[in-house]
C-alpha cells in the first residue's frame, strides 16, 4: 500500500469517529474522498493564482466574516485573497485586544468563558446588507451578540435568552433587521430551572422558536416574541423576502420526540418538519395581549392563537432551511437523503387558506407535502446548506458527498458540481442572503482538513475554500486554513464598510476620560483607589501607583492618539491583567490589590521605537521590608 492509500484509508476510517458539532454521523456515508486533485482539474493553477492575487499593499474585494464556532471568536478575512486580517473577539476572553479584562466588556461576557458561534448575519435594509451590524449567535448559552461594523467591536450580549436552550436557529434576519431568528436546539421543560422525567419527554418538554428584537436606530436588542413548540429539535433557519416577506422558517429534527441515543432514536420517520411562523400575524397577536409572559418574555402558544405556525414536512433530518433571493422558494435539505426540496411559498399560502392540512401536532396544523414542494432536486449525498448567486442558480453543500452541487431554481437541472476536501459543512456565496446576491465566489467552509497541510500534530484546522462561480462551471481557487470551527459566514462587497481608524475625541463621552497628563492623577477614598491614566508614546501618566494591601484599585485609561495604528496595551505583571487601548479609547480596570510588592506595568502593543520604555509600577504596602542590597 502506498503512502497516499494508506493515507486515505486513515481519512476514511476517520471520518466515521469524528464528529462535527452539529452534523450527524453518517452510518451510511459513501466516501468519496478521491485522490488529490491535479492543478488542471483545480481550473488551472496559474489562473486560480492570478486571480486570487492581491498584491503587496492592495486590498481586497470582499470581506468575509467566519464564525469562529467554540472559540467564541469571529475571524475577519479579505476575498479573494482569503488572507486572515482580523479576530473580533465575542464570547471569550481575547487577550490579544484586551477583550474581557476591562470592566466594560467584562460585563458583557457576563461571567462566561466561552461560547458557540454559529450564525454570523449582517443587518439589512430592503433585504440588502446594509453593512451597520454584525449578528451572532452563542449555541452554547444561548446568547445573541451584536458586533458594530463601524469599529469592528463587539457591542452587546443578549442573554441567556430565557426559554431557548441551545441557540442553534438563528441569527438569521429579517429583510429590515426587524428581528433577528432565535430558536431552541434542545427542548427544555418550561421555565427553566423545572424538572421533569426524561421518559415524560414527548408531553413535558417544550421546543421554542422566537424572534429578538432589534432597535431599528441603534441596533440595541431585546427579546421580541417566543412560540411554545413540539420538544422536536429546532435546527436552522431563515427570513422569508419579496412574497415571503413576513414569514420565517425553521428545520426540525427528532420530531420522534425521542431521547436516548437520537441517531437511531431520531431517525425513525421518513420525514421532519419546516416549521413556517407568520412573525406579523404573531406582532399582532402578542399586541392583542394573546401571549403569557414566561419568564419575562412574551410567549404564544399555537393551540390557543391559531393561524401563526404551520408545519411543512421535509425529507428526514433536514438540516438547513434558505430561502432563494426572490422570496419565492425555501429549500430544504434532508441530511440523510439525497435531495434537496423545493418549496413554493405561493403553493404553501394557497394550501392554508385551502386548508390543505394532512394532520396536526399539538393542534399545529401541517401542510399536506405534495400541495406545498415543487421539486425534489437530486442534488447529491447529505445536503445541508443552500445558497445562491445572481443568475438564479443554487449552490447546495453535501457532507457526505464532499462538493458543491450547481443546480438551477425554477428547471431544477443539477448543472455542475466541485469536490471540496473534505466534508463541506456551510457554503457561503458573495452577498449570499441578500435579495440581489453578487455571485462571482463562493466559500466552502469544510468541516476536516485531513492533513492537507503542514504537520500540526492531533489539533488539525479546518480548510476553507475559495470557489470561482462566475461562470458555467465552477473553479476551485484557493485554500485557506482556519481556526475552528466555521459554521457559517457573510461575504459582503467591501465599499459596503466605511470603518473607522480611530475613535474621534469628540465622540468619546466617557466621564473618567482625561486628554491631557496634568488631568492624570492618583485619588483614595477611604480603601478605594481612582487613577485616572493617559497613555501616549510612550509612556503612562501616572507611572507610580501606590495603594496599600487590600485596597480596590479602578483605572481609567485614555489613550489619546489620534493617529490610526497607534494603539497602547496595558499588562500588570502577575496580576493576570492585559488591556488594550485603541487611539481616543477609554477602558477601565478594576481589581483588588491583595498581594504586597512591587508590580511592574507596561505596554503589551508595540507602538514606538520607545516600546520596551512605556513603562510604570503598581506598589503595593504592607509587606515586610525589602533584602538590604549592600
Ligand atoms: S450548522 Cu455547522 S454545518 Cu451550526 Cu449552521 Cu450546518
Ligand atoms: Cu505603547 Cu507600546
């Protein structure tokens, strides 16, 4: 056996023990790993390199925003280049900026680690992305962040979101950044903090599906509305546009309402459910005081208001839900098959008003299949994400099948397809979710690399790749490494972001903020200790801060450069303390001073020539007295 079979047999036996978040181990799976593919079959290795080519100082023409899975990250990287530029630290503690130490974002972590990114969605207008916000949802505690696109910082953390458990469904948007998809992964008995029997599961255990809400002005969330579910599995989701404009759809697996070893358990039915939520009607309902708070949320029960939720069923364990640009499909993609489904939304409004119903699940009424599909497309082996460029055509991702199928909405012709290495969990194309999508690249975000790179030992990343789908055929462009985990991203047109470089003066409205070094200064009252600091290159103003033993120390530090680039750190010898300060920026820092010493301070961020001199110390008395040198 040769070193490349012996290889690829590793990679196959692999594949049956790794397991992706959140897709489903595929007993069945026919691999179809192949050899590696020739420079000629990659589209031509000269072309794919001209045309990923960003030179030495040029910029890209996209960005792409990759979520960052359990590294609570989202990484920033340019296209075509797919050069990584920037991690904007979310759900943890980013030492690199400084995130989570300083009481402001602290705060906002609210006491947690870590956290799951999934879903990165950017705000809309007219279903377009208008490039203000940056969306994403925390699978694992069930948080919903707000990242600003005009600093590139995370803002808020909404949650945990009472009554979601496991926040998987989202952070899909509506076409005016009404709400933003929210839904519950694992069901849960309501409200949390009650227990009930896992064997009593089918009947005392609730799904939920919701919307948060955004300020429209401000991008400030809160929790909007929340609809009690069957206890299936709510998986993805998507807002509907154009004649789909008001209704917003979910997968659901395990509508066995099983527990227990769900592979099996969950599998059982030939079909799952699209869950269709009419979210205006819903904005009535709850105005019309129809919903019950349940832990300080409004939430309907369909059995009690009719008329918000149908269910549409779908080929088993379906996976992703999206809906085409003109708002006149939603595509379904039932893991476990080899088709993808088409629905019509014309077809599932008349089936309503027909009441077109083929039976109910706790007085929710689902739609009879064939009156709602329009087409079962053959797409491939384990589809799961659906996207789509500006010449009507759909791009569906499958897992198992390792590729990319080209299909078209409307003939439903399987036109092309591309192997991706390996196990493609989402797609993503340029401008992918709006209602006027760019086409031209698509990012295969695959789940395993398999060592397509240099050794890194056990701890592999993941591979992205970088898809020409401008024309008839699509080319293989490049391949990038990235950190895991990449669920899904948003590729959006770069003129779309108008960044800024530093923060102005004027805007800073922190009332501890000092702009000159005859401001900074050392205040106690009684055990509290106030410095208000200034750093400059390259040096902190105060440089000495003396407390005593047990005091509560607060820093407020201002660095108050107004040149792009100049940002200052601020780390304090074992005291497990690192700041970062962006030019014009106000951050605070509070800790107790309980050890006695001398504790060195200085800047982490390299800013000067003078760097290594911006220095200070923290005293800290009440110990004993020091080794007499001579
Ligand atoms: S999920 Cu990861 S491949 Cu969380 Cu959107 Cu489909
Ligand atoms: Cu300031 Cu380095």
């Amino acid at each position: 056996m040769s070193t490349t079979e012996a290889k690829l047999d590793r990679t196959k036996l692999k594949w049956f023990g790794a397991g992706a978040v959140c897709v489903v181990l595929f007993a069945f799976a026919v691999m179809s790993c192949g050899k590696r593919p020739t420079a000629a079959e990659l589209g031509g290795a000269a072309e794919a390199a001209t045309s990923t080519y960003v030179a030495p100082g040029d910029t890209d023409e996209y960005y792409l925003f990759y979520s960052g899975g359990h590294s609570g990250n989202v990484y920033v990287a340019g296209v075509p280049s797919m050069r990584h530029i920037s991690t904007i630290p979310v759900f943890a503690a980013y030492p690199a900026t400084g995130y989570g130490f300083d009481e402001e974002s602290k705060k906002m972590l609210g006491g947690f680690g870590w956290g799951d990114v999934h879903h990165p969605a950017i705000s809309e207008t007219n279903g377009d992305y208008d490039g203000r916000w940056l969306f994403v949802n925390d699978n694992a505690n069930n948080r919903l962040a707000r990242i600003d696109l005009r600093d590139f910082k995370t803002k808020q953390i909404l949650g945990p979101i009472p009554n979601i458990s496991g926040y998987h469904g989202g952070s899909f948007v509506t076409p005016n950044t009404e709400y933003v998809l929210a839904a519950s992964r694992f069901s849960v008995p309501l409200p949390k903090g009650t227990v009930e029997p896992l064997e009593e599961y089918a009947t005392k255990y609730n799904g939920v599906v919701a919307g948060v809400k955004v300020d429209p002005k401000t991008g400030e969330m809160s929790h909007g509305f929340q609809i009690l579910m069957p206890p299936f599995n709510f998986d993805l989701g998507d807002a509907g546009k154009g004649p789909s404009e008001g209704w917003a759809f979910w997968t659901s697996y395990n509508t066995e309402r099983a527990t227990g070893k769900l592979e099996v358990t969950s599998t059982q039915k030939d079909r799952d459910y699209i869950a269709a939520v009419n979210w205006k009607e819903v904005e009535k309902a709850v105005a019309a005081g129809k919903a019950k708070m349940i832990s300080g949320v409004p939430v309907l029960d369909p059995k009690e208001v009719p008329g918000l939720v149908y269910l549409i069923p779908c080929s088993k364990s379906p996976h992703g839900v999206d809906v085409s640009p003109d708002g006149k499909y939603f595509i379904g993609s039932g893991k476990l098959q080899s088709i993808t489904t088409a629905f019509n939304v014309e077809k599932m409004l008349t089936a309503i008003q027909k009441k077109d119903f083929s039976g109910n699940e706790d007085g929710i009424p689902v739609l009879t299949y064939d009156s709602v599909k329009d087409a079962e497309v053959n797409v491939g082996l384990g589809p799961l994400h659906t996207q789509f460029d500006s010449e009507g055509n759909a791009y569906t991702s499958l897992f198992v099948e390792s590729a990319v199928a080209k299909w078209k909405l409307g003939s439903w012709e399987v036109l092309d397809k591309i192997p991706v290495t390996y196990n493609i969990g989402h797609l993503c194309t340029a401008e992918g979710d709006t209602v006027n999508p760019d086409g031209k690249y698509l990012v295969a975000l695959n789940k395993l690399s398999h060592g397509r790179h240099l050794n890194v030992g056990p701890s592999q990343p993941e591979s992205s790749q970088l898809i020409n789908i401008g024309g008839e055929k699509m080319k293989m462009l490049y391949e990038a490494f990235t950190e895991p985990e990449p669920h899904y991203a948003q590729l959006i047109k770069a003129d779309k972001l108008k960044p800024i470089e530093v923060y102005p003066k004027e805007e800073n409205k922190n009332p501890n903020a000092i702009w000159d070094v005859k401001d900074a200064g050392v205040v106690r009252n009684g055990t509290n200790v106030t410095v208000k600091m200034v750093a400059v290159r390259s040096s902190f103003e105060p440089y000495k801060i003396e407390v005593n033993k047990g005091d509560t120390v607060t820093i407020y530090i201002t660095n108050i450069e107004q040149t792009t680039d100049e940002l200052h750190g601020f780390g304090l010898n074992e005291h497990n303390l690192n700041v970062v300060i962006d030019p014009g920026e106000t951050k605070t820092i509070k800790f107790v001073a309980d050890k006695p010493g001398v504790f060195p301070f200085y800047c982490t961020n390299f800013c000067s020539a003078l760097h290594q001199e911006m220095q200070g110390y923290l005293l800290v008395k009440g110990g004993g007295s020091a080794l007499a040198m001579k």
